[in-house]
C-alpha cells in the first residue's frame, strides 16, 4: 500500500471517530442546554419557521403533481378512485420525509454550518471557552436540538399540504369523487404507515442536525473552509437521508 | 425586548402548525382513527337495506344517472332483518324521487371504489327525511361469480372432451 492512500484511510477513519465523539459530547451537552430553553427557541425558529414557506409551497406542488401523475396512471386501468390512496401512502412514506429532509438539508443545514463554521473562523468560539462557556452546550447543542424538533413537524406540515394539493388536482380538476378520494385513503391507511413517516423524519431530523453541527464545528477557520464545510453539508445530508430512507423502509415493512 | 417577542410568537405559530398537521394525520388518515368528517352538505336522510354491501365505504357518493345526488354517512347492521343497514344524505335540491326507486350497489370501473346508484321509480310520492327505499339489490361480489362461473364451467365441461384437459386435476 502507498503511503498516500494509507494516510487517506487513517485521515478518513479519523474523521469517523471524530464525528462520532462529537456526537456523544453533543448528547450529553443536550441535557443541560435544556436549561435554557429560550436558545432552542431562537433555533425552532431558525430552521423551522423560517423554513415554512418554502416546505408549504414544495409540498403543495409535489401534492398537485403527484394527482396528475396518480390521476394518468390510475385512469388507464380504470382504477382513479385509488387516487387517495396512492397519494396518501406515497407523501406518507416516501415524499414527505425525504423532500423534507433534503430541503431542510439545503435551507437550514447549511445556515447552520456556515454560521458555526464563521463562529470558528472569527474566533469565537475560542473566545467562549476562554470565558468558561462552553460553546457545545450554548451553541451546538442549542442548534441540534432546534433541528431535531422543527424537521419533524415541518415533515407533518408538508404532507398535510400535499395531500390538500393531491385533492385539488384530484378531486377539483380531474373530477374523482370528494367521498371516493377520502373514504378509500382513510380505509387503506393504517396507523402504522403514519408512524413509519413520523420515525423517519426524527431520524433525519437527528442525523441532519448532527452533520449540520459537525461540520460546521470542525470547519477549517478560513473563509475556503467554511465554504468546503457548507458544501459538505449538502451532499452528506443528501447521501445519508437516501441511504438511511432504504435502511428504514426495509426495516419498516 | 421587541425582537425576542416576535420571534417567539413567530415559533410559537410553526410548532402548533406542525402538531395540528401531526394530529391530522394520526386522526384523518388511518382506519383506525376517529375523524372530524368533513360536514355532509344539508339535505335529507334516507335508508336502504342490502342483503351485502361489499366494499362500500362511509363517504362513498350516492349517485343518480351517473350524477353525485348524496353520500353515504352510517353503515350499520340491523339484527332484526339480518340485513346491512345503509343511511343515506341526499343534497336538498334533488327532493323529488319517486319512492319506488330501486338502489344498487355499484363498481366505479374495474378495480374501483362502491357507491350507491339509485334508478329512479315511477311514482309520485317522494322520498323524505326518514323514508326507506325498499328496493335493492347488493353489491356484485367478483369472487362469487367467479366461483359461480367455474362451478358452471367445470360441470359443462365433465362431460365434453374440449375442456376436460385444462380442468382440475
């Protein structure tokens, strides 16, 4: 083996371990930021209210496409009354946890790595152990915690959304009974497919939130740095949402 | 003093928006849930009895020549007839059906869902608030008839030599 390559292994094994200590002092600087709620209000406010409208308008269009698609699909076998159905089963399981997420990733994710990693580059964070605060329980975990709580609920809201674009399309355009539409879902829907939707969005409400955090606070303290963390960001966000999205399907069924 | 405030009302708003949408969905969605409904438009209740209702759902439409005259609001069993009772909310505006019509259960297409169908009579008397629709008939049930069907294909066919090959061994 070259000497390259094995220092990229080491390099890579090494990142690992750290982001996985991280996680464990992250959790135990959990139980004290909640203490102090009002920092975790700041950031529900952060990544979820400010992400609102662009989670509600996505999910309205991703509702209205899916009762066209649904609606040309159905029609050919004379089944468009299974409309409900299959829009409710595919936001529920599928659409709603994972677009959620991957916005979620590129809107508040990001905020959350440049913001901390500009923390870093400007010495703030320094500054904060030098004053004995401790930043992973002021400004890490305030920030995880904030992601954990908003991405679920911001998963429910575009559902909720996208099942009301779903009938527009549905029901008000294609004309497919009101009745039919909701009384086949409700029948077909166990509790148990909302569930899957709801353990989904808190894992990837978790995992974001940990990458978010992570990155950011092990960014180079330059201003290249913190834009290669934001980028890095994106696209762990984006692999681990759609490789733990498998994982939990196949868990699930 | 004024910022912070926004910003907790601003947080305030998300967080019951995202439980009302949580609440939704674990109440309006699964079978198992109890639901709100959505307000049947006013109009009058009637009943029909049917020897099987298939499919039919609470919610399914109610329709006359093809158009959505009501919805179906309670599906009960009567112990008395041993029957499926069915209660009906026909719109206001169609209050003229004669009260010999005769209701069905139907198919929206092949894989479809049920809905009432109601042939109208040739009375004219009405159908009011309370009335029952004596006529019926049930639901096509497709595995019955696929069973009548083979039934009547595998004794057709006991005695002809055509389709014996392919029948049960």
């Amino acid at each position: 083996m070259s000497n390259g390559s094995r220092e990229g292994v080491q390099e890579a094994l090494r990142k690992t371990g750290v982001t996985a200590l991280f996680f464990g002092r992250l959790l135990a600087a959990c139980v004290p930021a909640l203490a102090r709620p009002r920092l975790i209000i700041a950031q529900v406010y952060n990544a979820g209210a400010r992400s609102l409208i662009i989670i509600m308008l996505s999910g309205l269009f991703t509702g209205m496409v899916l009762g066209l698609q649904g609606y040309d699909l159905l029609q050919r076998f004379g089944a468009t009354s299974a409309l409900g159905i299959a829009a409710a089963l595919s936001l529920l399981k599928e659409l709603g946890p994972v677009l959620t997420a991957l916005l979620f990733a590129g809107r508040a994710g990001t905020a959350l790595t440049s913001e901390i990693g500009l923390m870093r580059a400007t010495d703030q964070l320094t500054a904060m152990e030098v004053m004995a605060v401790d930043p992973m329980r002021h400004v890490a975990a305030p920030r995880f915690l904030g992601g954990l709580i908003a991405l679920p609920l911001l998963t429910a809201i575009f559902i909720v959304i996208g099942l009301f674009g779903a009938q527009l399309v549905g029901v008000q355009m294609m004309g497919v009974d009101r009745g039919i539409f909701w009384s086949q879902m409700q029948s077909a829907i166990a509790l148990k497919d909302v569930t899957e939707g709801v353990v989904k969005s808190v894992v990837f409400g978790a995992v974001l939130s940990l990458i978010a955090v992570n990155e950011g606070y092990h960014a180079d303290p330059t201003a290249e740095g913190v834009g290669r963390a934001t980028t890095r960001t994106v696209v762990a966000s984006s692999v681990m949402t759609l490789l733990l999205d498998y994982v939990l399907t196949a868990a699930f069924l | 003093m004024r910022a912070n405030r926004s910003l907790e009302i601003g947080t305030g708003l998300f967080v019951l928006l995202g439980l009302a949408a949580l609440l939704f969905l674990t109440t309006q969605l699964p079978s198992s849930g109890m639901k709100f409904g959505f307000g049947t438009p006013p109009g009058y209740q009637v009943t029909a009895e049917f020897d099987n209702i298939g499919d039919l759902k609470v919610g399914a439409p109610v329709k006359m020549a093809g158009v959505r005259i009501g919805e179906v609001t309670n599906i009960g069993f009567d112990t008395n007839s041993e029957r499926a009772k069915v209660w009906l909310n026909i719109h206001k505006r169609y209050n003229q059906i004669p009260v010999d019509s005769f209701a069905s259960i139907d198919t929206e297409g092949l894989l479809g869902g049920q809905y009432v169908s109601i042939s109208p009579g040739g009375l004219t008397t009405y159908l009011k608030n309370g009335s029952r629709i004596m006529e019926t008939q049930s639901a096509l049930v497709l595995e019955n008839l696929i069973n009548k069907f083979f039934a009547n294909f595998s004794s057709k066919s006991g005695s002809g030599s055509q389709g014996g090959s392919k029948g049960p061994k």
